[in-house]
C-alpha cells in the first residue's frame, strides 16, 4: 500500500502521525510510505531521519494526498485539506466528528474512508488509540492549571502544593477515566487537596484504592458540582463518552458561584466539552476569562509536548496501521471487531450511531458495507 504521512497543519500542533521507527516498520513490511518535508521537525525528527527509516520525502502536501491511498495523521483534516482529500482514500487519524459539524459533511462530500482513532475500541470498551493522549493531556491539564492559578496569569494566585502553614490549592477532576485518573495523580503528587467525581460506583472504589491519600472519591451529579465548584480553585472536565459529544456539567450559572481566579481546564473540548462557556482555544491563545474565571480549552494540548507525545501516540497506532496496510481497510476491519469500530464515515454514508445522532443524519450499520 502507498502510505502518506502529512505535516500537521492545525494550530501550534507539532505531533507528526509516524516516528521514524513507525515508518521502518511500515516498509518492512512491504509498503511505500511518504512524508511531507519538515513533517517530523516539532516532534524532532529530522527528514534525514525518515529517509534512512525508508520513507521518501515529499516537498508538498499536495502531492503526499495525490500519491497516498492511506493518510495517516494526527488531528482532523481541516479546511485546507478537504480538497485535497480523494474518494476511497482511507484517513486513519482523530476526527472527533460529533463536535464539528462541517468536518462530518465534508468527509461525505469527499467519499473518504474515515477510520477514527477515538472510537477503535476493545471488547472491554477501552479505547486503546485514545489512550496515550490521555495520559498526556490529563497529567497536561494540572501542569497548566497550576500555571494559570498564578495570579500575573489572573488566576487566584495560589500555589497547587501550597507550603507548611498554608493550605494547599483544591483540585476538582470531574471524570475517573483515563483523563481523571491522571490528572488526579499529578495534583495530588504536587500535594494538592483533589476531589475526583464519576458516576461509576465500582471505578470509585478502585480510584480509592491506587490514588494516594489526599484524593477523596465522590458520585458525580449535579447537587455535589454545584456544591463543590464554589469551594475549588483549579477544576479540570474529563469526561468522555466514546464518538458523542460531551455533557454539559458544569453550566454557565455556575460560573457566578465560583471564586475569582478560579481555573477551568477543559479537556473534553475537542468532543464539544463538558463546561458549558468552554470553546475551543489554540497554544497562541489558550485561555479567556468569563465571570472572572479563567478558561483554558486547548483542543490538542499534547501538540505542545510532541517529542512525548508522538512516540506515545504511534506506539499505539502502528500495529493497526499495519493491518490496514497488509489487508486493505475492509478486510482488516472485517478482522478486527477493534478496528471496526473506527469506521465512522465511509463513501458518504455516515456508520457510527454516536455521529449520525449528533447531527441528526441518516445512520448506515457498518455490518453493512464490509
């Protein structure tokens, strides 16, 4: 298979969709793989590199969408992309279709294979592709939060550990996924007082059985938020509900309640978010303030640390590209319950029900096209 690796050109993003190493693998296998000039340079691997890897570079991206049957990246396409884009060809990258409406329309208009990292999932609903860029944002998500707790960045101007004599920060994580689970591990590693709420009784319990003593575990519903976000200075959203836009959990009227320098982290954002006044936000400006309290919505928050997060993210990518590639998407997908369930928009027919209800279009069973 003719395999093509883009450079990413969304904002401030820096993750490449293959190491190196990824693309090795690739060839040796049997397949041709290019990649656009300058593609891996944020994550710090040189052309050079991908070149003595087996790849062959590419000035354009023009011309790695016009050669590749396969495109593998990182973020979704955007507008810039959707001509370039053909019919049949597979795009195995993170789409987060339910949060953007013009991206869902314009894979169909393209008759694209659509194959989305976020809904891959196994038979113990884990989210294997999901996974590495959670770990990365959740653990992201206090790094920042205790940056824009500084008062100079108008937060409240607290310190997340605090020091002997002082309290430390309060750290509400909504969420004990992936998400939660990491971030509540690096607030409390920073000594902060974290609070982690979900709507799972039996992951509470094992929440407190591995998170260290200064996290406290609570159901999740709206009378606790309400409660808790008036008392907390550094509040994270990490909820998540596969392929589908977040819930609002925290609503604007909320907002009011809090204390001035509060700091929101959304990391749902990029599925729609779970804070209502959140909207996406870029690295150049990554934060507003609503009410007095600050907003942080960076929807690709590992593209700031992407020599990390492109070697977590093709660890995880590189053995189901490679079955795509060795069997071609249909036959690899009719292998692979995982992969199947990555198939969101297929030659125009939408075939993941968390989309189609999202947007109110018509739903084709996936069954059905393989």
């Amino acid at each position: 298979m003719i395999i093509g690796v883009p450079k990413e050109i969304k904002n401030n993003e820096n993750r490449v969709g293959a190491t190196p190493a990824g693309v090795n693998e690739l060839v040796r296998n049997g397949h041709t793989v290019y990649v656009q000039a300058t593609a891996g340079e944020g994550s710090g691997f040189a052309d050079e590199d991908y070149a003595k890897a087996g790849a062959t570079i590419l000035p354009t991206i023009e011309e790695v969408y016009g050669i590749a049957e396969m495109i593998i990246k990182v973020k979704e396409p955007i507008e810039s992309e959707y001509s370039l884009i053909k019919e049949n060809q597979l795009l195995f990258t993170y789409f987060h279709f339910a949060s953007y409406e013009p991206l869902t329309h314009a894979m169909i208009e393209r008759k694209a294979i659509c194959l989305a990292y976020e809904t891959v999932e196994k038979t113990d609903r884990s989210l294997p592709l999901l996974v590495p860029m959670s770990e990365v944002a959740g653990r992201m998500a206090i790094q920042e939060g205790a940056k824009y707790l500084e008062k100079p960045l108008k937060g409240r101007g607290i310190l997340l550990g605090g020091v002997p004599g002082v309290r430390p920060a309060k750290v509400l994580v909504l969420g004990g996924g992936v998400v939660g689970t990491n971030a509540a591990k690096m607030a409390a590693g920073l000594g902060a007082d974290v609070t982690i709420l979900d709507t799972n009784l039996a992951r509470l319990r094992y929440l407190d059985d591995i998170l260290p003593a200064n996290v406290n575990t609570q159901m999740s519903n709206e009378y606790t938020i309400r409660e808790l976000v008036q008392t907390h200075d550094l509040i994270i959203g990490a909820v998540l509900i596969p392929g589908a836009k977040a819930p609002n959990l925290i609503t604007r009227d909320m907002l009011k309640t809090m204390k001035p320098g509060t700091v929101l982290v959304d990391v749902a954002v990029d599925q729609g978010g779970c804070i209502e006044t959140c909207k996406p936000t870029t690295h150049e400006n990554p934060t507003f303030i609503i009410d007095d309290v600050v907003h942080y919505c960076v929807a690709n928050m590992p593209g700031a640390v992407p020599f990390t997060s492109t070697q977590a993210l093709t660890n995880a990518t590189l053995p189901f590209a490679v079955q795509l590639a060795n069997k071609g998407w249909k036959q690899a997908c009719a292998d692979s319950a995982e992969l199947k369930k990555g198939l969101n928009v297929v030659n125009g027919k939408v075939v993941y029900p968390g989309v189609a209800e999202a947007f109110n279009l018509e739903y084709t069973p996936v069954d059905s096209i393989l």
